[in-house]
C-alpha cells in the first residue's frame, strides 16, 4: 500500500474569497508561488496550466471544483525527472470563520517511489507559508533558499 501523504493545513487571517482569489488568479498565484502563473477556466475537466517564463511547466486537469470551498486536480509536471511520472492528486478545502480561513491541502495517490512527492513535500510548505504572509501582510516573503529535507540528512 502506498503510503506516500502530504497533508498540510494552514489558518489565514483572510476571506474565503480573498483566498479564492489568490488561488485562482493568475496575477497573484505569480507573486507567492515563486513567479508561476496558474491558469484555467476553473470549470470541471478543464485544464490547470503552470507557467513559468512564459513556458508550460506542469499541466493538470480538474476533477472537482466548488467554487469558495473545495478544489481538487491531478498534479502532473511536465520537466526534468519528474515528467515521466503519472500524475498525482491535489485536494484543497477552505472553511470560513469570522476573520479567519482554514486552508487544507491533502497531495496524494503518487506512484510509488515518487520523485514529484519528494519535491512537493519540501514545497507546499513554502508556497503555503508565501500564500499566508501575502495575504495577511500585502507582501510575499523575502527571497531565500534552503536545503530539502532529504539533503539535510545525507
């Protein structure tokens, strides 16, 4: 059994609509996700395009969509070793209270031995942290680099 998991759950002083917002437009997905524009239609079976530089970087497809409330869609990159991959799943959900939204992020059904979950484990946290200080403060973190998890050990 796979058991490949990444959960994370982040709270953001913000709206639920704020929050879609930043999820969904690409102007601000280019400010908190390191200079990739998030791209789509945001309809069901339609396309999620990561653009980095104007080019193609990951492509995903929407399984299910609500809008202010749940976003799910498979995960697929398209460059170096992880394009060989088959795709994984992202399941976001937002719950509103008062000032307050609850963020969960669940990324599952990777292959075995997946290289995108390796990547991903040391990058959603960075991405969610950049999302949550944007959106409370108006600006992104300062730039910085850390070594993954697994480099750390070695």
């Amino acid at each position: 059994m796979n058991q490949q998991r990444i959960f994370e759950v982040i709270y953001i002083r913000t709206s639920i609509t704020a929050l879609w917002d930043a999820l969904t437009n690409p102007d601000v997905t280019q400010r908190y996700w390191f200079d990739t524009r998030i791209e789509s239609d945001w309809k069901f079976g339609s396309k999620v395009q990561y653009l980095r530089n104007g080019e193609l970087t990951d492509e995903h497809v929407i399984l299910s969509i609500k809008k202010h409330h749940t976003l799910s869609h498979t995960f697929k990159p398209l460059f170096g070793e992880f394009k060989s991959e088959s795709p994984s799943r992202v399941t976001l959900t937002m719950e509103e209270s008062g000032e307050v939204v609850r963020l969960t992020i669940i990324h599952d059904n990777f292959p075995p031995e997946s290289k995108v979950f390796r990547a991903c484990s040391d990058g959603w946290p960075m991405i969610l942290c950049n999302l949550k200080t944007l959106l409370e403060t108006g600006m992104t973190l300062p730039a910085y680099t850390f070594l993954p998890q697994s480099a750390r050990f070695q």
